[in-house]
C-alpha cells in the first residue's frame, strides 16, 4: 500500500513537472523579480525601468535589463588611430611633469567598427608612461569629459591623497568637467602598472579610461630584453552601431581589443630568431583571458609588477590573465614562423560573432 500511494503521489506530480519542463513554457523574467531596480513589488515597471528591460536591446535576449548607452555628448573623431604610444614629459627640476586629459572621442577599433570611447590624451588605450624607478612624478591631469572622474595608480604605491579613489571619496574629490587635479609621487616599485579612472568605474574603465604605466628598475639597461611589448586586453559591446559598457551581468561582449584593436587590426610583433622577448598583459576590462602563445613556452619573471625568482619561474604556454592583473613573460624566439597568441576563450577571437577576430595577433619569428 505505501509504493502505491508513492506511485499515486508521482503520477499526480508528473503533469506540473512536464509543464514546467516544457519547451513552450516561459522562463520567469527577470523584471518579474521584486529586487530588480525600477520594479514594484506587484511586478509592474515603474516609471525608473529602463525602457528596454520590456523587449530588450537588439541583439541581446528579451527581458534582460541593459545599461544605457554611452554619451556621444562631446565627442569628435579620433585624431590618432594608435594608443599606448609614449608620453613625452618635460623637466621642472628633476621631477617629470606629464599631461594628461580625459575626452571623448570616436575610436575605431577595426576597418568596420567605430566605439564611442572615453579616452586618456584621445587614444585607447591611453599614452604609456614610463619612468625609472626613484623618479619623482608628476601628472597635471584636465577632464574634458562631460561627467565627474580622476585617475588611479594601478599598483603603485603612492600617497593616500594621490591614489585618485573619488568613488568613494577616499583620495579626492571627484575632478569635475572643466577641472584640473595635480597628482605627484614617487615611481615605485619597479614593474608593469596601468592607471584608470576611478569614478563610475563600470563604465568609464570599459569604455576607454585606462592606459599603460611601466616603472623600469634602476638596472633596466643590463636586463632589458630585445623586445619588449605591453598588451591591454579589454571589452566592447556594439550593437547597432550603438556603444554600451560591456558588463558581466549584461551578457557577453562582442568584440575584444588589444591595444584598442581587434583582429586583423592589431599590429604584428616581429621579432629575429635568437632574441629574448617580454610580453606584458594587462587585464583592463572585466574579463578573464587566458592568454595562448603557439611555437614556444614562455616563462612567467613578473606577476602584477612583483619578479619571480628564477627558482620559482613557471614556464607554460597559456596563462589567465583576471581584470586588474598584470603579467610579464619572457621567451627565446627560436622557433621562425608566423605564431598565433591569442585568447583561449574561443569566443574571443571573433568580431560580432565572426571568426576571426577579438584577441588574435601574429607574433612573426624571423629566421
């Protein structure tokens, strides 16, 4: 009797299983829940919901909530088509005195695709500064932008007033439209750094405000490689020609850069068999890739700025490089052809879902 009421039990189940199972039934949408901002607790949209959490943006699914778009508000094409070029300084005393500006402009990260960006000096990424561990630094920093922001030091270990937190106001006040903020420290430690922004970080990193700092140690002449390469690796999401910050909790991206570029844009590295390289990646964007190079190993010598003593060095020829992190191999080109380094992540390496594209370059090895 007790398995035939146990029978009885399944079968009178099975019906709300199969139903909720079924292919024509609709999944719960995510407005429908009372902790989605804009949303009432009866359900219905209040006047604060985005306009697209009903159907969606094009391209993305149907009752997802999505961030707006980027604002074109100010914003003229881009004058330079290559970022992380170096920032030339001038000398007040022996303290090293950059300029720096924050400004929209319109980035084209391929032959076919323009971003509206928010940009250091109007590249993306922005310039690379590079000193010398020791140097005394200075960064007159102006926002041309149209919304409040700053600049932090990724990694650097400056005064607390000098790390450019204005969201939350740990550092600074944010640095108004028009504004201009003086930041001055000293250049340590030695290694492979950025800056961003570091107001309404979700979108203004994403889309742009985000550059290259190297600090080379005192003996940089003795131990320099023969080539050595900063790569930023960053996300876009473009849909309709319409710019968006590219979020975890809005779906994936469609389109990837290194340097601000896709494939096939992204220049080749050449390199002459025999020589040492340095790569140095940079995860700006809020992404994992794990970083593939094919014909050779590499051995990991730096990991967010910090060296790797030589007993502790991996070599591998894939390595995950998490927002924030910075890592420095090296490798002996001795193996000549045209080698593909690219993201692991397959998806990575297209362009608005096209292969090939995203985070693929060419590493040329010359006999």
């Amino acid at each position: 009797m007790k398995l035939r009421r146990q029978a009885v039990a399944v079968l009178v189940a099975l019906p709300v299983v199969l139903a909720a199972c079924s292919p024509t039934s609709a999944p719960a949408s995510p407005s429908m829940d009372p902790s989605m901002p804009g949303m009432d607790m009866g359900g219905s949209s209040s006047p604060s919901a985005s306009p697209a959490a009903a159907g969606g943006m094009p391209g993305m699914g149907g009752g997802l909530m999505v961030d707006k778009p980027v604002s074109t508000d100010g914003a003229v094409p881009a004058t330079a088509t290559t970022g992380l070029q170096p920032l030339p300084f001038t000398l007040d005393g022996q303290t090293k005195v950059f300029q720096l500006t924050a400004k929209p402009v319109f980035w084209k990260i391929n032959g076919d695709t323009q971003v509206t960006a928010l940009t250091y000096n109007g590249t993306v990424p922005g310039p690379l500064i590079r000193v010398t561990e020791g140097d005394r630094v200075r960064i007159v920093f102006t926002n041309e932008l149209t919304t409040p922001t700053s600049v932090h030091w990724h990694g650097q270990f400056v005064p607390s007033n000098m790390d450019g937190v204005a969201q939350p106001e740990l550092s600074q006040k944010p640095v108004m439209p028009g504004g201009t903020f003086t930041y001055e420290f000293e250049a340590k430690p030695a290694g492979t750094f950025m800056y961003h922004s570091h107001v309404d970080t979700d979108t203004q990193i994403n889309v742009g405000l985000f550059g290259g700092l190297i600090v080379d140690p005192k003996n940089w002449a003795q131990v320099k490689p023969d080539v050595d390469e900063t790569l930023i690796l960053n996300e876009w999401r473009v849909i309709d020609g319409v710019t968006y910050p590219a979020m975890p909790s809005m779906g994936e991206p469609n389109f990837f850069t290194i340097n601000g570029k896709t494939y096939p844009d992204i220049p080749t590295i050449n390199v002459k068999k025999g020589q040492r390289v340095r790569l140095r990646f940079v995860g700006a964007g809020q992404f994992e890739h794990p970083m593939h190079l094919h014909g050779s190993g590499f051995k990991i010598v730096a990991t967010d700025g910090f060296p790797v003593p030589a007993a502790a060095q991996l070599t591998k020829d894939t390595i995950p490089v998490h927002p924030g992190e910075r890592f420095d191999v090296e490798f002996v080109a001795n193996n000549p052809g045209r080698w593909a380094l690219h993201c692991h992540v397959v998806h990575h390496t297209t362009n608005n879902d096209v292969e090939p594209g995203g985070l693929l370059m060419v590493v040329n090895v010359e006999p």
